[in-house]
C-alpha cells in the first residue's frame, strides 16, 4: 500500500473544497496512517530509553571473596569482601542483603566493603542489587556464601630431649585440618590425625600451626625441657687449669668416676677471661689473659669422658669498670646518688661492679656466653649475677629506669638462657643462700631466676651462715643440718619449674677445718633432699676425694 504521508498527514487548504462523498471514502485509510506513524513514534521513543539504560547498565563486581565462596575468620574480621562497579558512580543506592536482610556497607572511595562480622558458621545467599528508574534500568549480582569461622582442633605434647645439641621429635595430634607445621616444618598427619616433626635442635618453646580449608588457623606451644644430667663437678680457675700440680689431681678425679665434670673459668672475680677471647670488647680491655687453651682443655675433658662447665663472673668486674669508668663510659659502673663509683658495703673496692642495666655492659656478656659455648664449653654457670651488696638507696644503676634490679637481671639471664641454649649449652646461675627467703637483698629472685634458667646453684656453703640461721646454732660447725634445711627451701621454691638446684658444696676451710667428714655431711643432706648433682668449691684446687664415691656410670 502506499502512503503520501504529505496529503493525508498535513492536507492542503484546497483539500477542504473535496466533496463530502470523497473526504467520508478516505477516512478510514487517513486513520489507520495517523495510528501507524503513533506506533512508528512510541517505537522510537521507547527504543531510544531502552538503549541509554542498557547503557547505563550497573555492572557490579565481587573482590575479596575466595574461590569456593568460603569466608574464614580473617575474613570477617577484615571485612574483605568489597563491591566496585565500571563506574563508581552506579554504587550509589546499591543495597547488598544476606539471604534478604540488609547487611552494614561502608563506602571505600570507588568501592563498598561489607561488614560481614555478625554471620555465624553456615550458607548464605550474597546479593547486590539496585533498583531501575527511567533512565537506569535495575540490576543485581548473587552469589552463594560459606561463612567458616571454626579452626581444627590442635593438641602439642610436651617434649623431653636428650641432648641440646641434639635433634628432638615434637608429637601431636590435629582433627580438621588440612596441614600441620611445627617450627615451620611441614608434619605429615597420620591415621587419626597424629603427627610428629624431628627438629634439628630443641627450641625453648615449639609451635605448631594448624591450618583448615578454609584457610583458619590455630597456634599451640610446647614446652621443650632438655635436663642438665647428673653433674658432679669441681671448679678450677684459668690459673688452675695452666697448673700440671693442680690439673692433673682434678682429671684423675674424672677417670676414677669420681666427679664427671669440671667447672673452669671463663670470667673471673677479677675480670679476667682466663683463654685468648676474641669479644672485641675482652679485647680492647685487656681482659682476654690466654691462661689456657679453651679449645685443648675442652678436648681433654671430652676425652676423659667429662663435661665443661664455664664459669662467668658476672658483675664484679675490676677490669671493665676501671676501663669504662677511664674511657668516659661511666654509666656501665653502677654508682654512688652523687655520680661516683660505689664501693659496697664488703670493701670490694671502688670500681669493681659494673652495671647490670647497661646496655654494653649486658652484650659483653652475652657475646661471651655465645663464644664460650661455640668453643664447646656444655654448660655456661653465671656466678656475681646480682647488685653489690648494702643499701639500695645508696647505689644507682644508670639506664635501669622504672625496671627493678630483680627483674633487669632475671632479663639478662632469660637472654643469656636463649643465646646458650642456641650454640647447645646449658644455663646455670650462682645465687647466695639468702636469696631464697631474701630476693631484694642482692637482686636474686630464685623464683624468677627459676622460669629462665636451666638450673640454680645455691652457695649454701656452711662458713657463711650466720649463727641461728634456720635455727641451727652454729652452721660452719654444724653443716649437715644447715645444708639440708636450706636446700629444702630452694627445692620448695622452684617446685613448679624445670630448673633443677646444683648447689655449691664447701671444701675449704675457714674458721672451722673442713675434710672428708664436713664435705661428705654437706653431700649426704643434699641426697637427703633428693639432690644428686653438685659442685665443689675450692679456691686453691685443692679437693678431698676421699668424700666422693665413683658413680656407676660416668654421663
């Protein structure tokens, strides 16, 4: 059919002269073009908004969630799941629900992040949905949400090792999870969910992460205990040591079975390192003396199946504290209130104690603890681990700050313990007799030394009791009784703790002769507390063998 869209749609004027019989013919075909041009017009029109709100169309994008659709704790917590679209623009009034309730949306920029943290464990349905208006048509996004919160189930034995030096097998168990790791070693996880990871060397404290699909985890500690053995030894300085008149009594000692160990300087009262330290500080000193050859006089102990304790004097240091106090390091020497070097109550002399709260003075002897142990002395033995003795309000210690003199030398043996327990060593402590009932008297906290040492070596040696002491009227006269009842303190004292007590046991004589009979009282009332390891002290390294009984294996 054809139209002539300019006659019947805008007619001429001469149209109105047809007559009535023409214009009433043509009607109804004018009609049905007027209707069709309204339909041709709506098409357009209708087409036209249907292509700009395609246009405009919101495309929304899911970040954050994990392929699965698996939300983990971390995940709530981080609210990680975030919403963007191509313009940013489109996020404005875009709703997001969680199985049809509205769920908090923070806008990030050119982002939503959705605070999921209220959803406990289980499936959802995610949707982010905007609704249309004229020109923006309505849109949505739906996915479908697992929310799991819950971590595997992790047990962690304690473990006992043998040697430090030594490789030790941490065991577990783990329920739910899809991999174990033990001081970053992979376990693998065995029928019911037992697993066990052989370490190189035993750590203080072992850790076992447990990690489930979902990607949740779970930390559990063990405690890793490596007891010093039976230890019976004597001490020898760094002289000693160089002396054949004193050194070869000591070995025969150890070949009979008699003792098992020989405790020799490191450090001693004077400040002296009794071999050829390579500590730049020992060095720059002059403290490093070259007595002995450390490595020679270990290899001989070995050989002669013993073990070497190495002792440290700690504090009391002539050495450092006449080279600090010289060179302008003032703050390593612990002080008088007016800025001068303390003395002490015993007269050991004006600058004979270092600091124990500076810094330099803390590293000296670490640096020595980790050289010694590296050589291969078995034990590292701290002996002057406390202030000087006398009034606190009388001394200061600079850099010590609001720290208390127990807890800032309990610190360095907790440090000295790690560096030790790092190149195979054991860590003792000396302490004075008093300190179990006394802590604040010299700054020897036994219950704080306990957590961080390996054992604690009271010096309960009878000459130095005062009279009354634990009730007995004359302790260097009497040194069974005083020995027993002040060790049991000490066992009371660290009950509940890895940390054995070694105690020094006098073998000299002062004020009162002492022999075999003395020595063997002072042995025979720590087996009374159940202690078997002990140490003999005497200055001249000169020991009553008479009062020791070979042991029937030499360890």
């Amino acid at each position: 059919m054809r139209l002539d869209w300019k006659i019947w749609i805008f007619p001429d004027a001469s149209d109105s002269s047809t007559s009535t019989e023409s214009s009433t013919s043509r009607s109804p075909r004018r009609h049905a073009v007027i209707l069709l041009a309204g339909v041709l017009a709506m098409v357009l029109v209708v087409g036209g908004v249907l292509l700009l709100r395609q246009v405009r169309h919101p495309d929304f994008r899911l970040a954050g969630l994990p392929a699965g659709g698996v939300v983990n704790t971390a995940g709530l917590q981080k609210n990680s799941i975030e919403v963007t679209a191509a313009d940013a623009a489109q996020l404005r009034g875009a709703q997001v629900t969680v199985d049809g309730r509205p769920v908090p949306v923070r806008h990030l920029g050119g982002r939503l992040a959705v605070a999921l943290g209220s959803l406990r464990d289980g499936t959802y349905e995610l949707k982010v949905s905007k609704d249309g208006s004229v020109l923006n048509s309505g849109s949505e996004l739906t996915r479908r949400l697992t929310v799991d919160t819950t971590p595997p189930r992790l047990t962690l034995a304690d473990t006992e090792g043998r040697t430090l030096r030594g490789p030790v097998t941490v065991k577990g168990r783990v329920a739910g999870a899809r991999s174990v790791t033990v001081q970053g070693r992979a376990a693998h996880i065995g029928k019911g969910g037992a697993f066990a990871v052989t370490l190189p060397k035993p750590p203080m404290k072992a850790t076992a992460v447990a990690t489930d699909k979902a990607g949740n985890t779970v930390r559990e500690d063990a405690v890793v205990t490596v007891k010093r053995p039976l230890l019976r030894a004597v001490h020898v300085s760094g002289q000693g040591w160089a002396s054949d008149q004193l050194r070869k009594p000591v070995m025969r000692l150890l070949r009979e079975h008699k003792i098992n160990a020989v405790e020799l300087d490191i450090k001693d009262e004077l400040g002296e390192i009794g071999y050829d330290s390579q500590v730049p500080l020992a060095k720059k000193i002059g403290a490093a003396k070259g007595y002995y050859d450390a490595k020679k006089a270990i290899k001989e102990i070995h050989d002669a199946g013993g073990s070497v304790v190495g002792r440290i004097v700690a504090f009391r240091d002539p050495v450092l504290a006449s080279a600090s106090w010289k060179n302008g390091h003032r703050d390593r020497v612990v002080q008088t209130p007016d800025g001068g070097p303390y003395g002490g109550a015993s007269n050991y002399g004006s600058l004979s104690f270092t600091n124990f709260a500076d810094k330099a003075v803390r590293q000296y002897h670490l640096d020595l603890a980790a050289e010694a142990a590296k050589l291969g002395f078995d034990d590292i033995l701290y002996d002057y681990i406390r202030r000087p003795d006398g009034k606190l309000s009388g001394m200061s210690f600079p850099e010590l700050g609001k720290t208390s003199p127990e807890d800032s030398i309990a610190g360095l043996v907790a440090q000295t313990r790690q560096v030790a327990h790092d190149h195979g060593a054991f860590l003792g402590v000396s302490v004075f007799g008093i300190a179990v009932t006394r802590p604040k008297e010299i700054a020897q906290d036994i219950g704080k030394f306990a957590k961080e040492s390996d054992y604690i070596a009271p010096m309960i040696y009878p000459s130095h009791w005062a009279k009354g002491e634990y009730g007995v009227s004359d302790p260097n006269s009497h040194p069974y009784p005083i020995t027993q009842k002040s060790l049991a303190d000490f066992v009371k004292k660290t009950k509940h703790t890895n940390a054995e007590i070694i105690p020094w046991i006098q073998d000299f004589s002062l004020g009162v002769s002492y022999g075999v009979p003395e020595v063997d009282a002072q042995i025979r009332a720590a087996r009374d507390d159940g202690i078997h390891s002990f140490l003999l002290w005497n200055p001249g390294v000169r020991y009553h063998g008479g009062a020791l009984s070979p042991m029937k294996k030499n360890r």
